[in-house]
C-alpha cells in the first residue's frame, strides 16, 4: 500500500520531556534489546586460517 510505514516492532513512548532533554527512549531499548540478544544468541567466530595453503612469494636467492 502505498504512502504507508513499516509498523515498528516494539512500540516505545517518547514523551515531551524526553525530547526537550534530549533523551532517546528508542535508541535505549534498541540498544537494550541488541545487547540481550547477544547474551542469549553469542556472535559466530571467524574460521581460522590455518587449512589455507600458503601463497606467498618463495624468497629469491641472493645476488651476485
């Protein structure tokens, strides 16, 4: 449907005094959320490097 937002999935209330004093409930509890999230859902780890051939350059022996 057009002219329509995306509907918020945690609706937070920011009152007046939170806007005249700069507070920003939304950031808060995104940030909240994002870190609990973490808790229970820990990030993956990168694979390590160590199965990769090597690829560099052999050294070039020694001028004359």
């Amino acid at each position: 449907m057009e002219n329509k937002g995306v509907a918020p999935d945690i609706d937070v209330l920011r009152t007046p005094p939170d806007w005249a004093e700069g507070r920003h409930a939304q950031l808060t509890d995104a940030v909240e959320l994002a870190l609990g999230l973490l808790e229970t859902h820990p990030p993956a780890t990168p694979p390590t490097c160590s199965d990769v051939p090597d690829r560099s350059r052999p050294k070039l022996p020694p001028r004359t």
